[in-house]
C-alpha cells in the first residue's frame, strides 16, 4: 500500500488500519517538522481527559480538551493555530496554521475572549522520529501520507471520522481502507 508522497512539514500521518501501537492505533499526525534530524508532529484525534483550565488557571470559560500529541515528554504543553492576526507569534506550517508562540500572548488573548476554542488546538507530548526513522516505517507500510491539509478538519472533535475523512482524501486507491474494523476479528 506504499504511496509516493514523502513526509514534510504541513503533511499529515495517517496510521495504517490495524497499528498494533496503542500510541498511534488510527492516528493522524500532523507533521510540524521535518528535517535531517527527524520529524516532530502531533497526533490530531486523540482527545485527552484533561481541559486546559486542569493544567493553567484563570482562564475563563475556554474549556478545550487538550490532546495525547505523541509519547514524547507527555508531560510538557504544546499547541497549533490559525489565528497568526491575533497571536503574531508561531511557526508557518501551511494553509494557515501555524505551531506554538508566545504562550504568554496566548493566555491573555484566551482569559479577554479573544481566541476561540476553533482556532487552537493544545497537546500534552508529541509524536518524534530520529532522521530516517520515519521513512523506515512508511516504507514498511505503517504510515500512509496525505498533502492534503484541511485546516478545519484538523480543528474537528470527531476523532475517529478525521480518520476516515483523511484516508478518503487519499482518492480511490486508499478509501476502502477507511471501513476496515478497528478489530478484524470481529469482522
């Protein structure tokens, strides 16, 4: 099933249908970085059990579920976003979407009801690949990836439909993949 479009910035990951690791089972990542020295993303429809006010406070009625970004230092907050007109601050990874920034900025645009939940997305860990592991595993047919980069279906919280909308996306040659039962056991 291997497919000809290379890992890059602003690409998405997305998870062959049965990946026996529970960190990326029906994942899709979106790739911040991609270098000589690895790839940094984050896994897009895992939604955690925390909101944002669990890990910093005074900041109103902004309740957005933060999401497992990968198994890298799970413990440290991370974010993307589409409102670069507000924060002025993040690094370009296409489309419109931009990776971290002045978090301080960010806080105060949050508490003043400035930002909403739609444009930002938050992660606990992130998802990390040492120079030529990630092609490894895509030519292993771990990872199948996607140019496509729909800046509102990376800001859905439907986890398991960004699945299948994103292999459909593929075209014709992928889309059956989307309807494999996540355990083909029962099927």
């Amino acid at each position: 099933m291997l497919n000809p479009i290379k890992p890059k910035t602003g690409r998405l990951l997305i998870s062959e249908p049965f990946m026996i690791d529970p960190n990326f089972k029906r994942s899709v990542v979106l790739i911040t970085e991609h270098g000589e020295e690895g790839t940094v993303g984050y896994i897009l429809n895992q939604v955690g059990n925390l909101i944002l006010g669990d890990v910093i406070q005074d900041l109103g009625d902004f309740d957005s579920h933060i999401y497992f970004g990968g198994p890298v230092a799970a413990d440290t907050l991370h974010f993307i976003h589409r409102c670069y007109n507000k924060l002025q601050s993040g690094e370009p990874i296409g489309n419109g979407l931009y990776w971290g920034g002045d978090f301080e900025t960010l806080k105060i645009l949050i508490s003043t009801g400035s930002i909403d939940q739609s444009e930002v997305k938050f992660f606990l860990g992130y998802s990390g690949w040492d120079e030529s592991q990630l092609d490894r595993e895509i030519e292993g047919n771990a990872w199948m990836v996607s140019d496509i980069l729909d800046i509102d279906s990376i800001f859905t919280n439907d986890d398991e439909q960004l699945w299948r909308d994103v292999i459909v996306n593929l075209g014709p040659k992928y889309a059956h993949v989307s309807n494999f039962p996540v355990d083909p056991s029962l099927n």
